[in-house]
C-alpha cells in the first residue's frame, strides 16, 4: 500500500518579533471636529481618542506594511530566506488583485514565500496569528510573517459622525515561528454575518460604478449596538482564550484589545475581572482606531517603552465588521524593532 | 415572580450609580436619562444590559433609544416582566 508522507509537526510556536508603523500625520480632533459640528471634548469623552494616526498622501498600504514587515523580521533575528508564508489581515487594500502580501513579500525579499490577504477587518491581526501559529505547529511553514495594516483615511467621510472620526492609518507586524515552549494559546474565533450591517461600507463599487450613487464608498457603523456587541458579547470570547490557553483572568499580565474605543476598553478591563495590576492597551488615544493594525501597533508600543516585556503573558482580542472577532493568549516577544 | 414597580425603579438606581457615580439617592423616576443624569447613548447601552440581565428580560437597542425618564425604563421593564 501507498503511503504519503506528511510534514512533521512542531510542538509550539510564538511571536518571534513585533514591529509597527503609524501614519505621520497627527490629526487632532480639533482638526476634524468641525464637518461632525463637534469638539475636542466630545470625542475624549465618547471615545478617548486624542489624536489619530493618518498616512502622508505619498505613503501608500503598501509602504506602511513593508515598513512594519521589515522592523518585525529585523526584531526576530529571523532570516529572510526562511519566512515561507505571508499572510495580511487589511479591509483597505484598494485594489481586488493582486493581493497585497504578495507585493508586501516581494517588496521584503520574500519571494517564493506563500503570501495572501484575510478579510477579517480588526479581527485580521488575530485570525492571522491565529492562522500562522497552525501553520508553524502542523508543520506547514517554517515562520510566518502576520501583517495588520489599514489606511482607513481612504475610506472616511469627514461628515460622518458614526466611525470616520475614529479612524486612523498605520501597520502593525509579527513574526511567528517555531518554539521550544508554548508562545501561542488556542485562537477562539468566529463571526456572525446575521449582525454584518452593524459595521459596512455605506454602498458597493457596483452601485457606484453603475452612477446609482456616485458618492465614494465609505464606512457606517451602528454605534451604540457595536459597542454592546463588542463589550459584552466580547469579553465572553476573551475568557473563553484564557480558559482555553489553560490560564485564569489573574494570569493575564497585559490586555491588549483591539483599538476601538476607549470606553470599550475599559468596561472590558471590569467585565474580565483581570488584576488591578494589569498592564492596558491604549494606544487608541494617540493613534486612534487603526483596525487590523490597532493590536500589533499597540504591543510595538507597549514593548518600545517598556510598558510591559518580553515573557509577559498577554491577552489579545480583535473584533469588528463580519461580525468577526479572534482572541488568543500570547507570550510577548522580548525584542522590539529599535529605531 | 414579577417585580414592582418600585422594586424595579430601586435596582435601576443602583445599576444607574454603578455606571455613573451618582448617589443611588439622586436617581429618581422623573429623572431624565440625558439631562438630569449626563448619560450618553453608549452608558444608556451599558445600563440596559445589565437591566436585562437583572430583570431577566429583553430591552432592544431601539428601545432602549426611546426611554427619556428614568419611569420610561421602569414601566417598560414592568411591561417585558410579563411578556
């Protein structure tokens, strides 16, 4: 009888290095306030967010991921020649095809790395995670290059009051391999597309193309519902990763949720009953919400300035439009990209 | 076995106070959820939540939008006791 041979499997994986790039321009929320006939206090007070992230005219996706790609590969002391997937988690890709990791892993010196986009939108970052860490187990790759990256500024409408002004541009970076110990806990996952017009883009290129609405697609959001959606059916998600990494809330040393809102953040941190020591993800004041990229962002920066270090277990949870969410308990890497 | 009125209004005072700070004292019926209370559409989400879960009933989104007074909430909760 004939047999086939399978790929051998690995024991565990983990993130190797984490690098970020955020866009350059600082856009306050006195900069944008004006079109939403609000204020600087409104926003601070609804959603935390001080200033938002957004890419110069000349940067483009692309640059911000291969940016952020090289800072991760360089802080995982990785070869290149030995990263066999790229896998992108971005919902601001403009182009149908090709995908954007395949020009990202070019672009790196990547090539023939197996490379494709998810659409999963702020829950990319994890699905990705989620994907390399059983990609790397089963044997499959050797280590994995997850890219989160947005430039949601494409697809705002400054006269929208209902998500454009959260939004910010910006790429966030991991690289996954092969571990002696286990860096990466059981990804729970999933989405419900019954709830899909929570979050959508208000018409399709279609519609726009056949001159029914002529208007730029943008996006909508049904604030208030996503924020009960995110907060309370969320939180259950993120206790289900701890139990599942075989971990209690008392073992999370750092949170890092998906940038969305701070209010979302914070009635989280109380719902998980996590330690009062805890180290929170807020990177959304500064950045704002940066979808895909708003999880890695906020570890680069949690790591650059030595909010919390290498070895730390960290609880990360994205979710967003579908509805689709990802959570999972990660060991933090020890090295960030130094500029 | 269904709640009163009064017993429904006492436990929203307490869930309004969780979420807000206010003395549980300072929450009355005719106070209005906005104005009098400074509550904003994503507190007001928080609150019926955990309206729902203590009542044990459903308040929808867009119900939860249309109640201005602190009454509004009690009598529709009253209501949904015994739907």
């Amino acid at each position: 009888m004939t047999t086939l041979k399978v790929t051998e499997p690995t024991a565990y994986s983990r993130i190797l290095g984490i690098g970020g790039v955020r866009g350059e321009r600082v856009v306050t929320n006195d900069d944008i306030a004006g079109p939403i006939n609000s204020s600087d206090e409104w926003i601070q007070q609804r959603t935390g967010i001080v200033t938002r992230r957004r890419a110069a005219a000349d940067v483009s996706l692309l640059d911000m991921c291969e940016q952020a790609g090289r800072q991760a590969i360089e802080a995982s002391g990785v070869d290149p020649a030995e990263i066999d997937v790229v896998i992108l988690g971005t919902i601001t890709h403009m182009e149908q095809t090709p995908s954007a990791a395949a020009i990202v892993a070019d672009r790196l010196g990547l090539t023939p790395a197996a490379a494709y986009d998810i659409s999963a939108a702020c829950a990319g970052y994890c699905y990705g995670i989620g994907q390399a860490d059983a990609l790397v187990r089963a044997g499959t790759a050797q280590n994995v290059l997850v890219i989160g990256a947005e430039r949601m500024s494409d697809v705002i409408d400054p006269t929208d009051r209902t998500i454009s002004f959260l939004l910010g541009d910006g790429a966030g970076a991991a690289v996954v391999g092969a571990s002696d110990t286990p860096g990466i806990g059981p990804t729970i996952w999933g989405s419900d597309g019954s709830l899909a017009h929570l979050i959508k883009q208000t018409h399709s290129w279609l519609t726009f193309r056949d001159g029914t609405d002529t208007t730029w697609p943008t996006l909508r959001q049904e604030g208030p519902t996503v924020y009960k959606w995110a907060t309370f059916q969320m939180a259950p998600v993120a206790l289900r990763a701890i139990e599942a990494a075989g971990l209690q809330p008392e073992d999370i040393d750092v949170f890092i949720p998906h940038q969305a809102n701070m209010r979302i953040i914070d009635q989280m941190v109380k719902l998980l009953h996590l330690r009062d020591d805890v180290i929170v993800a807020r990177d959304i004041a500064e950045t704002g919400n940066t979808s895909a990229a708003s999880i890695p962002l906020a570890t680069e920066r949690l790591l650059r300035e030595n909010q919390a270090t290498g070895g730390q277990i960290a609880l990360q949870i994205g979710f967003g439009a579908g509805v689709a969410y990802a959570a999972q308990v990660v060991v933090l890497p020890n090295k960030t990209h130094t500029v | 076995m269904a709640l009163s009125a009064t017993e429904i209004l006492e436990g929203l005072a307490e869930i309004v106070s969780e979420e807000t700070g206010l003395p549980v004292e300072s929450v009355k019926a005719e106070s209005t959820f906005a104005e009098d209370l400074d509550i904003d559409s994503l507190s007001m989400m928080t609150i019926m939540t955990y309206a729902e879960e203590r009542f044990n009933v459903r308040i929808p989104d867009e119900e939860a939008t249309s109640l201005s007074t602190v009454q509004d909430a009690v009598s529709f909760i009253e209501k949904a006791q015994e739907a």
